[in-house]
C-alpha cells in the first residue's frame, strides 16, 4: 500500500496570534503551535461543522477562512494568510487551497452528518442584506420627512464614508453568499 505525501499548510491568524502548522494525515488534522511545540490532533469523524468563508481586512486584500468545529464544541481556524507584522501579510493560498480542499473531501467522506457549507449562513447572509435595507429606508424616510434641515456637514461626511464602503460590503457579501462546498 503505498503512502500519501502529507499535506502541509501553516499560518498565523492576526498580529498577535501564534503560527499553526497543520497536517493532513488519511483521517487527521494534525496541528502544531510553532512557538512553543504545542501539539494536537482533530479526528475528521468528529468535525460537526466546517465552513470556508472570505474575511474583509483593514488593510490589504481580504483572507480566505475555513473554520472548523468539533461535536464536543472545540473551534479552529484555519487562515490563508500569514501575518507577518501589524499590516504585512503573506498570502499562503497555495498551501491553504490543497489542505482545505482535501480536509473537506475527507470530512464528507469520514462524517457524513457534518454541516459542510461555504460562505455565511443563509439566516445571516439574509441578516445583513435585511439590516441595509431598513437603514436604506430610514435615511430616506427621515429626508423625506426633515429634508434639508436633517442634513449637516456632519451627517454629510458620515454619508459619504459609509458610501465610500459600500463597494467592499458588496465584494464580502458577494464572496460569502451561502452555498454547499
């Protein structure tokens, strides 16, 4: 029986993390704190939920995410980026891409009662699209009933930040609509 190469992926998540080192081995996560030579195992049979999921940054382009949880409750997240300071970040999605997209073939193969979805729930996915709309509704509702005398500097440099963001809010809900993996 010939034997798999192991598939390897590491990266810190935030600034002030700690860097994972995680192994694919046949029906195990393997993980390992780089640090400080921490180690553990996740046995794919027990993931009850994995989602994968793009998260906006402050600076820099967004990250890829596959969030993990275990039927005991444990969570772990798994980064494509790798942060190297503060605001510099190395992109690892090579690495990322392989491992994740051979974790969720092996959980939907060693626990088939596992929730396997990509991008943001479909209650909070619809959540958000909900709460801009109502926003939308009340800015206009409140021009419509205050009109100019609503409208301050104030108001209108706020308006024009949060316009300045809509594009981004777009590009994330866009890159997290719910969806099976």
């Amino acid at each position: 029986m010939a034997m798999r190469e192991a598939i390897i992926h590491s990266a810190k998540l935030g600034a002030f993390g700690y860097e994972l080192a995680w192994t694919l081995e046949d029906s195990r996560l393997l993980w390992r704190n780089c640090a400080n030579g921490e180690n553990g195992a996740i046995s794919l049979s027990e993931i009850a939920e994995a989602q994968t999921l793009v998260e906006p940054a402050l600076f820099g382009p967004s990250q890829h995410l596959c969030r993990l949880r275990t039927r005991s409750g444990a969570r772990f997240a798994i980064p494509a980026m790798h942060s190297v300071g503060a605001f510099r970040r190395e992109d690892r999605s090579e690495s990322w891409n392989k491992l994740v997209g051979a974790v969720l073939k092996q959980i939907t193969q060693n626990a088939p009662q596992a929730r396997v979805r990509r991008g943001l729930s479909p209650l909070v996915y619809r959540g958000v699209i909900a709460a801009l709309l109502v926003l939308a509704a009340a800015i206009a509702a409140a021009f419509a009933v205050f009109g100019e005398r609503l409208f301050t500097m104030r108001l209108g440099l706020g308006l024009a930040l949060v316009a300045l963001g809509l594009p981004n809010l777009y590009r994330w809900l866009r890159d997290n609509r719910p969806g099976r993996s």
